[in-house]
C-alpha cells in the first residue's frame, strides 16, 4: 500500500508516492502553485496524482492523500487567509480534492508536514520537544511539544512566520507590519538586498542584476563567492532569526530548532551570525543548550513524508 | 488525605491545606519568601508546615507536598538562576524540603501551578489549549497545550516573562534586556510611573509619595481613583501586554489567555487597553478569537492548588 503526500509552497507543489516504510519512493513531481482559479489547480493536481495511481499498479493500492499547505487547519480542511497563496479567503482544500479525486484527503499546514517529516524520518529523530522553522517563500514553523504536534484550539498553532519582530517594520502580506518573515524568507532576503544596495553604494555583483533578476538564490550564491552585500544580508537575517529564536524558546524550550527550506543553502553563513544572535539573546538558563539543526532529509521529501503520514 | 500545597512568590510564600477536592481547606499561611539563606527559608517553611500536619491529625493523613516556585523545575526539583528569588544558582529545593520534612515533595514553576490549578478548578476548566500569565513579583507562564502543561526538554518551557519586547529596553533581573516582565510586573508598573512622573509635570497624587513608597498597589488605586498618570501607565502596560500576547497567540493558539495575580486587581483599566492592543496585533484568522479571561479562583488558591495537583 502506497500514500500519496502532496507539499503545498508559495511556488511549487511537488506530489510523492510513499511508501510503508514512509519513503518517497522516486523523484516527486512538481507543478506550480500559482493557478489564480483553484479548481483549475485541483484539476492539475488530480492529473498529477493519477500518473501516481498508475505508477503504484491502481486507486486500491493507495491508502489516501495527505498534504501540507500554507495556513491549512487539520481540523476543518480548509486553507485561511493564505497570504502567500493565489488563492483568497476560505478554501475547502481537502473537500475539493477529495471528492476530485475520491480519496480520503487530510491536510495541515506546510510546516507540520515537515516537522512530521523530520520527527519520523529526519534531524529531529527521537526528539520530543523541537520546533521546525521553513524558510520558505514565506516562514512557517511546526511546534512539537511533549511528543504532539501543537495545534492549537482551532487548528492554527504555529504561525511563527508572524510573530513582530520589528513594531512599524516591512508591510507584511498578512496585512500588518514587520512580521518575521518579511525579513528572513526568501522575499524578506531580497527585500534586506535591494535595501542595501539602494542604501550605499559598497561594490557588488548583486549590482549586475536588475532588481527583477534578484533572488534569494541569486544572493546565497553571491554570499558563497564572498560578496560583502549578500554576506551583510545573511548577517542581517540571522540576526533577527536569532532574536526571534530566543523568544521561541522561552515558549517551549525546545531540545532544538531545525531548519527547512531554500534560504539554508546559505549554510554557516546563515547559522553562524544565527547561533551568535541566539546565544546573545537565550535567558542564561538555555545558553549552549539547544541545537541548531538543519534538515537532512532530501529537498520537499520531509514535507511529503511528514504529509503522507497524516493518512 | 491531604496534600500540602506551597506557592512560592518572589515577595511572600503562601501554605495551605488541600482536600481531596483540590479546595484549600482554610485560609493559607503566609511566610515571607525574603530569607537570604535558603536552609532558613526550608526551616521556616517547615514549622508552617507542623502546623497544617497538627491541622491535618498527623504526618499519615499527608500524602506529600507540591510546591510552586519561580525557575522551579519539575524534572529535577531544583531552583535554577531565578532573578526573583534570593537565592542564586541553583538550588536542591524538592531534596531539601523532602529530607526536612521526611515526605516526598514535588515542584514545578508558580506559574504552571497556577495554570493546573486553573484548569482543574477556575476560569480554564475544560479548556485544552490556554495560556496562563501571572502579573506578580515578575510575568510568569504556564502554557497548556493538548490538555497538557509544556514543561519542554528540560523542564524549563513557559519563561513568557523573558521574551525581550523592547531590544535595548529596561535591564531585567535575568542580566538581559527589554523583557516582558521588566513592564508587565509589579515592579515593571512601578518603573513606568517613575518614568512618567519624572518626564513631564501632569498632576498625580503619586507625587505625594516618596519614590520608596510608590508601589503598583498604589499606582492601581491611583488609577482607580481617575489619577491621569496611574491611567496611562496601565494604558502603557496594557499596550505592551497586548502586543506580547498576540505573538503568544501566533505560537499556540490558545483558546484562553487567563491573567492571574496582583496587577488583575486594576481591571478593566489594564484589560480595555491590552485587549485593543491584542486584536491590533493578532493575524486576521484570531481577531476576535481569543478570550482574555482574569482567575476567579481566590487569591493565590489557584498556585496552591496546583501545587497539591502534582502529588
């Protein structure tokens, strides 16, 4: 018997067939999020999940779907108010692809999945008590307490990509202002450059791009190869990662803290001035205590493994 | 059988005498907490502790004593680095009072107990997910979550009094800078007054007092009284309150925030202006969600019967 596990993000939905032992077991496949109409996007996630029936010998050898999706609530189904979805309001997320599709659907938000993913599968094994942070398109973050994962009365636990971290900061897409991931996701990487170069004029390669051209991988790449404006980003963005670290652990003093997603390709550049802002700022009592992971599972697979294993 | 049941604050400690029914059976013994060295303070504590024994006719109608103490841990027993507390590092306090006492002794933070007395007996009851706060001395925090306290990896989760809300703000007893509790504790309130009075020339009859005798007691009936600075340092701390608790909220999505201790007795002075606060702060998904609830159990019989709770 096979699942099917779905990764919703901001970009791409990457779909995978896992199996018993929790496994991808080949290459997902990937399409793109951004269909403005969801019953068009339910059409082409039910295309791709079909090659998935075929390619696992037929619908009685899969058990359900299970998907991670921004701001999806376990508990309803559905998709809230997702900022960095094309789609708006109140989704019924699960309903749809379920009856599209005539399988049991669960859903819960991205960042569960892949807290799931790395509690079953990856750098979290064993652990109790860590909190998975995806810096993402945008950030979320899954809460593992006492061995659950936390899902508040309503389903919603877990928003730590809006927490404020700065009070009048950047405009968020939530609708307020200076949540965390408006620095330290991907766009928030870009916004911190393009606030750089416009500020002064330090050299930089990032200089031969036009503004369109920037990315977040365009500056982890530029950070690799020493440019003193995207190392400033990284340094910029861990120190407010690391601030926010500390009052999350203040919350649920977690054994550790794993990361997930594209701005981790930075690697120390990002984990070092991290770990330095986090130490500065831990209450004494947690100083040197809690470990700074980074996932080790293969990209989008802990969020697909993590997703499966809601059927 | 009785259960004895300790809250310790950073001002006064509080003994009392638990039925079977969780209730206190009579009004608690107070001690003061201020004893600079701790085997004094544990002998102290143990000749209240023979009067509620003699209370109780005898040591074999005891079934042991639950203590709630600040920086206290559930795992170890121990008082670890409380900046409230007069005694520094850590200390062995379940071990000491267990062998002064010759019963087995069970400790967690005041404001865990408070919160399992809450759940058990007063304004959470039934609840799954909520959060309690503790205005005393210093903002303590007990986090419920799946119907359970979060005690994290090391036994140490809930320190809500230490999230910095002001980078480079007031210096508090932790060594650090800007947290909760050095504006939204008794003496934070009183810091505040101090501040306004000494910034600008507005009325108050706290000018009246000399600044030893300005307490947050004082500050309350002030601003019960209509005293225009009273007012706005509640406004102020209200503000701040609210701000924090929408960031609480993003982490766990409580169905409750209950708000315990000496500050509460202001009302809706401090309540109005934390709840506009909040709503401002929340995601839109929680606006108007989240009950802000003050304990209805008597003062200080929540921690007490928490305490007991944990025997």
């Amino acid at each position: 018997m096979y699942t099917i596990g779905i990764d919703v993000g901001g970009t791409t939905t990457k779909v995978g067939l896992v199996d018993k032992q929790g496994k991808v077991i080949q290459r997902a496949l990937v399409i793109t999020t951004n269909y403005p109409v969801i019953s068009d996007y339910i059409n082409a996630l039910h295309e791709v999940i079909q090659l998935l029936i075929t390619e696992a010998g037929g619908k009685d050898k899969i058990k359900g779907i299970g998907a991670g999706v921004p701001n999806g609530n376990y508990y309803t189904g559905e998709i809230v108010l997702a900022p960095n979805l094309p789609w708006k309001g109140v989704v019924p997320f699960g309903k749809m692809l379920s009856e599209q599709t005539g399988m049991p659907c669960k859903i819960t938000n991205d960042a569960n999945a892949a807290a799931l993913g790395e509690m079953t599968y990856g750098a979290a094994r064993g652990m109790k008590d860590f909190i998975m942070i995806t810096l993402g398109t945008g950030v979320g973050s899954g809460i593992v307490a006492n061995g659950q994962l936390i899902y508040g009365h309503d389903g919603f636990a877990g928003e730590l990509g809006h927490v404020t971290v700065k009070p009048r900061g950047r405009l968020c897409g939530c609708g307020r202002r200076g949540c965390l991931e408006t620095y330290a996701s991907a766009t928030g990487v870009v916004r911190s450059a393009m606030e750089m170069l416009s500020k002064n004029s330090t050299p930089s390669i990032l200089r031969q791009l036009s503004p369109e051209e920037i990315t977040s991988q365009k500056i982890c790449d530029a950070a690799i190869q020493g440019d003193e404006v995207a190392l400033k980003v990284f340094r910029f963005t861990g120190k407010i990662l690391g601030e926010a670290f500390a009052n999350f652990v203040a919350f649920s003093s977690p054994e550790a803290i794993v990361l997930f997603g594209g701005l981790t390709r930075a690697g120390n550049l990002l984990l070092d001035p991290l770990r330095e802002s986090m130490e500065k700022n831990l209450l004494p009592i947690w100083q040197g205590q809690i470990r700074l992971l980074v996932s080790q599972l293969p990209e989008s697979d802990a969020a697909i493994m993590g997703a499966a294993s809601l059927i």
